[in-house]
C-alpha cells in the first residue's frame, strides 16, 4: 500500500498499525488524532500518579483548611 492508503485506513479506523520487519514488529504509526488523545491520557495519569505520591508523603491540606483560605479570600475580594 502507499502512503496515502495508510494515511487514509489510519484516519478510518483510528487504531494504531503495526509494521514489521522480517516478521518482526519494528514500529507502530497512528492518525494524529489519536496520538494526540494518547498524549493527553498520558499527561493526566501523570499528573494522578503525582497527586497520589503527594497524599503518600503527606503533603495534603485538610478540607476544613480548604475551605477557610477559600472564605477568606471570598471576604478579601
């Protein structure tokens, strides 16, 4: 297939395609758009992943201390 084949098949079905190499996976290509979700999947697990190290090392707030900062910048404004 050429170029514009795979382009057009990655862009209908939105999975990844896999290429081989003497019958060997060699690499993996998908349409930009699912890259892009993929990316942004993995940025928000990495950011789950470092909120729950923080609650791991203690460094969290109490709701109570939440909730009195946010009044009193609510009072301030």
């Amino acid at each position: 297939a050429n170029a514009a084949e795979v382009l057009e098949r990655l862009a209908e079905r939105r999975e990844p395609m896999l290429i081989t190499q003497n019958g060997e996976a060699r690499a993996v290509i998908q349409d930009i758009a699912s890259y892009e979700e993929t990316q942004e999947t993995l940025a928000l697990l990495k950011i789950l992943a470092l909120g729950n190290r923080e609650v791991e090392d203690g460094r969290v707030t109490p709701l109570g201390e939440v909730v009195r900062r946010l009044r009193a910048r609510k009072t301030a404004a």
